[in-house]
C-alpha cells in the first residue's frame, strides 16, 4: 500500500513522508501512533496463540501416523505417504521415506529437530564410512541440501 500511497495525491513519496514524521514531532501524534502500533502486536499476538492452538488441535486430531514432512513456510506438515513415490523422490533417485526409516535414531532425531550441531555430534560419534554413507543417501533423497 505505501508505494501506491502518494499517486492519488500526484505527490512523490518523499514529499508524502515529510508530513508524516513532522507530525510525529508533536507528542500527541506520536502517542497515538505508539499507541497503534501497541495495539497492532497485540492483536498480531493473540493470533499467533490461536493459531498454534488450531494447528497442535489439528495435530492431536491427525494423530502421527506415517512419515511427515514440513511443507512450506506455514509449517504446516503432511503425511509423505499421501504424495506418489515420483513426486517425493529426491535428487539422487533415493525416496526420504526409506532414507529416514533406514538411518540411526540420532540422526533421525537431529533432522526432525533441524538442529545442525545436533547433527554433526551425531555423525561424529559413527564410524567415518558410516556416516558418509548416511550422508551421501541424505543427499540423494533430499533430506540434506549439499
């Protein structure tokens, strides 16, 4: 909206602003704006509860069964077993469902967590050519960008 703001008023943007902060100079202004913005977070947090709310309600009702993955930036999550094997093979060929299931519970559990130390202490505590091996099929599948 803030780009298109000046056009109705033919004046540059700059010109539109100037207004703006000076009369944020004034106290009165100023604390009607604090006061909006205050109320903006607020209502941007209680949203945010309501939100995890509706999505761990949704959780709980799914149950977790099957293999899941994030999807997309909502975090939302959805079972792989609902997407064809085509579509959710990985880079090498290798399918992240037979991958995930196939590697030690610590790596699982560093993955799950998105947690990179975690992940490097689990693969320093494996022999080297395992943890290559892992790794090289986490790439293939996937599971990890390289």
């Amino acid at each position: 909206m803030l780009p298109n703001w000046p056009k109705p008023c033919a004046r540059t943007r700059a010109m539109s602003l100037c207004p703006f902060f000076q009369r944020l100079e004034q106290r009165q202004h100023l604390e009607e704006f604090l006061t909006g913005v205050k109320d903006f977070q607020e209502k941007i947090i209680k949203r945010a509860v309501t939100k995890k709310a509706e999505i761990d309600a949704e959780r709980a009702a799914e149950g977790n069964g099957g293999a899941e993955l994030e999807v997309g930036d909502d975090g939302g999550k959805q079972d792989l077993s609902d997407i064809p094997l085509e579509q959710r093979l990985g880079p090498g060929g290798l399918d992240p469902v037979e991958v995930i299931e196939t590697l030690p519970q610590s790596l699982v559990k560093a993955f799950e967590s998105r947690d990179v130390d975690e992940l490097k202490n689990a693969l320093m505590q494996m022999d080297p050519e395992e943890a290559q091996r892992h790794m090289d099929r986490c790439v293939a599948s996937g599971l990890w960008v390289a």
